[in-house]
C-alpha cells in the first residue's frame, strides 16, 4: 500500500512516554516502546506500518527512560528512508500534555498520531481520505476487539445453552491510528489526558469522526498479549506486516 507523496510530508506522532508497568517482566528497565516482538521493539513495527504506506516523517513523544528509545532509533538500519527525531515530554505527563508539548512541530497541517502499543492490518490511506471526505478536526480509528474470556448463552430460564470462545465484542473501542488537524492542538493542555477531556470535547463540538476498522487490530497491554503478539510473529502470522504486501496506487493526499 502507498499513500503517496502527501504521506511522506504528513508527521506522525507517536505517544512513547509509557513505563509499562503491566509488562513487569519485560519494562523493569526498558520503556513500554521498545518491548519486543520477534526481535524488534513494538515501536518498530508501528513506525514500519506507516513507513510502508508512504509515511517518512515521525516525532516521538519520549518520557520514561527516552534516551534508550533515542538511541535505538539512532542506531537501528531502516528499510525505508525514514526521518524520525524524538522529543522529551517529561517522565509523567499525561498523553495529551505531551502532544501539547509537540504543538509547535505538529501545527503545520493535518498529522497523524499513534500509539507505541498497537499493531494491527490498518489501511492508513483508507483513514486518511476518510478525514479528508468528512472535513471535521479529528478521526479516531475505533476497533471492536476480541473478549478476553469466553461467553456462555444463556436461556429465559438460566439454562446455558451454548459457549463462545472468546467472540468479538458488539461495542466499538479507541484503536489509535488517529489523524488531526492542527485545530485540535487548541483543545490540548499541559495537564491533559488525551482519551478524557479533549476527545470527549472534540465529539461533543461534533469534529470528532470514526474511522471503523474490522481487520486485525491488537495492543500490547499485558504481559499476555506480548505472548500472543510473539507467537503471531514466530508463527508467520503476523497480519500488521504491511511492509510485506503489494503496494497499491491511491489519490495523493492534501
């Protein structure tokens, strides 16, 4: 997939502050972001799915232990022409405090913004022209997960009439992946967590659209899910290997 000459010049903003507390036996020393799949950090597999549809330019937002994160990107040999630079945003600033921190490098024209957590099969041109078509300030990819446990069906009665291996989830869900316009950065502060009060007033002013995507989506929330990510790799069966698909031909974006 390409995005085209538009996506190269479009920044992504990739929120890479977290300790990964829930990753105890893994984020110990190490920021959240350079916990690996295979053998690359999560944070290199999102910078490959957008690196793979045309994107070029990406901004970190680095708290814990930034420098490890600088360092790694430094020293890593990308595929593709990449210019990706970090920026401190402090040890506990809350997510939206540190795209705010960002305001001066993002406020240029539309960006994207993503989690360092996440992986999933997205067709980030697909988002783009869908934020371009509904003229609102922001999109928010929104994902229906798979439950964590299995469900029992049961009868009027109380009876359980069947089981459910883990079915996906009837409710939408934030899946990252987001793009913005620069007006957004005026509903952000220094003290602002990014999924509470700016989105919630985004929605509220009508600006904020979802883009629903129904593919594969995962995040690496636990130290389960980093097993369930690894085996996806080590299997071959890893669905957000963008990189490794046939491109296709999409309108440049604005």
């Amino acid at each position: 997939m390409s995005g085209g000459a538009g996506a190269a010049r479009m920044p992504v903003a990739i929120l890479c502050g977290g300790r990964g507390t829930r990753l105890v036996r893994d984020t110990h020393a190490i920021p959240k972001a350079l916990v690996e799949i295979g053998a690359k950090p999560i944070l290199w597999h999102v910078i490959r799915i957008y690196a793979a549809q045309g994107w070029r330019r990406f901004l970190l937002l680095t708290g814990y232990r930034g420098e490890m994160i600088a360092d790694f990107v430094g020293g890593e040999e990308w595929p593709e022409e990449v210019d990706i630079s970090c920026l401190d945003t402090g040890l506990d600033t809350p997510t939206g405090g540190r795209v705010a921190l960002a305001a001066q490098r993002l406020r240029d024209g539309p960006f994207c913004l993503a989690y360092a957590d996440g992986v999933a099969d997205i067709d980030l041109p697909a988002l783009i022209e869908f934020h371009h078509a509904g003229g609102g300030i922001g999109t928010m990819t929104v994902v229906r997960p798979h439950s964590q446990f299995g469900i029992a069906a049961l009868g009027d009665d109380g009876r359980v009439l069947r089981f459910e291996e883990k079915p996906r989830l009837e409710h939408w869900v934030n899946g990252g992946f987001f793009c913005f316009e620069p007006a957004f950065l005026e509903y952000l502060a220094p003290n602002s967590v990014l999924e509470r009060g700016p989105l919630e007033r985004l929605a509220v002013a009508g600006e904020l659209r979802a883009f629903c995507h129904t593919g594969f989506w995962d995040c690496m929330d636990t130290y389960k899910d980093a097993v369930v990510l690894n085996d996806l790799w080590r299997a071959g069966n890893a669905p957000w290997r963008m990189w490794e698909r046939r491109p296709r031909t999409t309108p440049a974006l604005q």
